[in-house]
C-alpha cells in the first residue's frame, strides 16, 4: 500500500517502505548501503528500521 501524499507531518521512520522510491534513497543513505543490502536485510527480520540496523551492523562485525 502506498503512502497517502495528503497527510502531511511527522513521517513514520520506525518502518521501512521498500516500495517507495523516497524511503528507500532515505535508509541506503542513512545506513551506507545499497538498495540490495537492504532489501536482503528487509526479508530477513522485516521493515523495523532498528532490526535492520541491528542486522546490519551485525554483518558488517561478523
């Protein structure tokens, strides 16, 4: 489901819409990685943002 352009104010950045284009650039910016990394760490534990941080810094350590 796609994000509703008319509500305005504080985005949801708990969550991660690997279908919008926006959020994507957002988080592979925010977490240094590309577009594939994140979408192999979004099937892996799901669109929490912390998980997928977490993930991630744990295959960057391991």
């Amino acid at each position: 489901m796609s994000d509703d352009k008319n509500k305005v104010g504080q985005p949801d950045r708990s969550l991660i819409a690997m279908g919008e284009d926006h959020e994507v650039s957002y988080w592979t910016g925010k977490f240094g990685v590309d577009q594939a990394t994140l979408q192999r760490a979004v099937d892996q534990v799901g669109n929490s943002a912390g998980a997928v941080e977490e993930f991630l810094q744990g295959q960057r350590a391991g």
